[in-house]
C-alpha cells in the first residue's frame, strides 16, 4: 500500500490536493487543497460530510453555504494569513448535508470526515483560535487546537494545525492510535498535509530546499513503514501503527495539518505511547519550552 503522496500526486477535479475514499483502504477523513484566484471557484455539493474550511494562505476568501432544509446561501468571509507560518486564520464548520460555493485568492484548506448527526455551523476569528506549545526544548511545537472536542463540538473529526521551529521535533514519543479501548486509547486514521519554509527571520537564499521528514512504523502484523522527506504540499496518511516524529530539518520551518477521525462510538483523542519511547516526556521537565514559539502574524 501507499501511504504517502508528493505534491501533485493527489491533484483531481481542479483540487492540488484531494483525499478521499477513492483512496483504497481510506474511509473514516477526507483533505481538499486548493488555489482560488484568475477566475478559480470551488463548489461542493451537499452530502455526508462535515467539514471545517480556512485558508492556508492569502487576503482571504469568502464561503457561501446553504444548509439542509433552507432555500437560501449564508455567507461568511474567511480572513487569510501571509503563510501558515504567521498565526492563525480564521475557520468555519460546516455540518453535513450543506452545500458550498469558495471563492476569494489565496489557498484554501478542508478538513473532511463522514458525519451522520448535524451540528450547528461555527464560525472562529482568527483570534479566537486556542494557540498552545507544546513540549519542552527541541521538542517542543505550537498547536492550533481549533478542532479538538473541547473548543468544537463536531461530530467526527479531530482537526489541528501545527507548527515546528526549525531544528525541531514533533511527535514524540512515537505514539499510536489504532486500537479501541475506551479511556485509554482511540482507533484513527490521520492524514498530514505538509507545508515547509525557510526558517522565519533568515532572508531565503538564492538555493534552497525546505524540507523535513516524517516516521512511521509497524505497531503490529499489520503493515506500515515510513520514512519520507517532506516537502510543501506532501500528504502522509497514517492508517494504523506508531507514528512519529515529523521533523522540521535545520533551517527549515515545519507545518502540518491534522484530520482524524475513526469508528469508535466517542469522539476522543488517547493515545499509546512506544515504550521504548515513553520516557522522554519525562525529560520536559527540565527544560524550557523553544523561546522562538509561539509564532505570530
């Protein structure tokens, strides 16, 4: 099986990136990336997915979305951000059964997973969006936990941005969550979108190639091996066993977009961590957390 897709790869129907169920062994999250601008729309009909939208880089763009039952578009402006590496922009959550009209310049990201109950349309400024970090020393990362179940109430998914300083690791201890087992451990699939930048405050050089890594392994008879270079654009998808860590190389700014979503009855993130891991968390302790987060606009 195929488990990671380089920029371009994943491109359909006007989309850069489209990750859906034609994706053989893929059922539970779905990712569209795509570039509005020159005349470029995006219109998504309504169906079983619920879906949270914002753009990934640009002025902004607007979302017009008509939910089940009503005759009428409602419209909401999604402010842009200069890259993912300058703060927050603002979202919208879209239930299922809505259509979707996008138009605006700049990228537009949606994080996508089949939903059977509706819940009420959320709309989240920019500044509204829970920025934390993570870790300690080189380990530490800034999370945008605008998706997760305290801060929105979806009905599937868990979605989440992050950002790792350059020289950085995130995802560590390798951990996993592909078994049920209520309280203690989820069962999800997770996709990664990838972007990467020369580190922030270093003018690019003429030469340059932004890039990072991420590791995936095996955490039982079911088959998974990863080891990639990341680049703007990439897609990993992680359908079972442990994951991590994704890198940011030395001079290299590391960004990634989190879907997930699974089958269990409860909408929760737990995690296993590897035991031979497992330790490290408790080297944080003693260390500070990377004086160069949190990254702002």
């Amino acid at each position: 099986m195929t488990w990671f897709f380089k920029k371009g790869e994943l491109a359909k129907d006007n989309w850069d990136v489209l990750v859906d169920g034609s994706i053989k062994g893929w059922q539970h999250t779905g990712l569209r990336v795509g570039t509005l601008g020159a005349g470029r729309q995006f219109h998504i009909i309504a169906d079983g997915l619920e879906r949270l939208i914002f753009p990934l880089e640009g002025v902004g763009l607007t979302v017009e979305y008509r939910l089940a039952g009503e005759t009428a578009f409602q419209t909401q402006f999604l402010r842009g951000r200069k890259s993912v590496f300058h703060g927050t922009s603002d979202l919208i959550y879209l239930p299922v059964d809505t259509e979707i009209k996008i138009h605006g310049e700049g990228r537009v990201c949606i994080g996508e997973a089949p939903a059977k109950n509706s819940k009420a349309v959320k709309f989240i400024p920019a500044e509204e969006v829970p920025v934390f970090v993570r870790g300690a020393g080189r380990e530490s990362r800034q999370v945008h936990n605008f998706g997760v179940p305290e801060h929105l109430d979806a009905d599937r998914f868990i979605v989440v941005e992050v950002i790792v300083p350059a020289g950085n690791w995130s995802g560590i201890p390798a951990h996993k969550h592909d078994t049920y087992i209520p309280g203690v451990e989820s069962n999800l699939e997770e996709i990664y979108y990838f972007e990467t930048a020369v580190t922030r405050g270093v003018t690019p050089p003429a030469a340059s190639d932004a890039i990072g890594y991420l590791r995936g392994y095996a955490s039982d008879e079911r088959e998974y091996d990863l080891l990639e270079e990341v680049r703007s654009g990439d897609v990993g998808l992680v359908p079972h066993g442990w994951h991590g860590p994704a890198m940011a190389s030395p001079g290299y700014d590391l960004y990634f977009f989190n879907v997930m979503a699974g089958p269990d009855p409860d909408r929760s993130w737990n995690i296993t961590d590897d035991p031979n891991h497992a330790w490290i968390r408790e080297t944080w302790h003693h260390q500070d957390p990377d004086p160069r987060l949190p990254y702002t606009a």
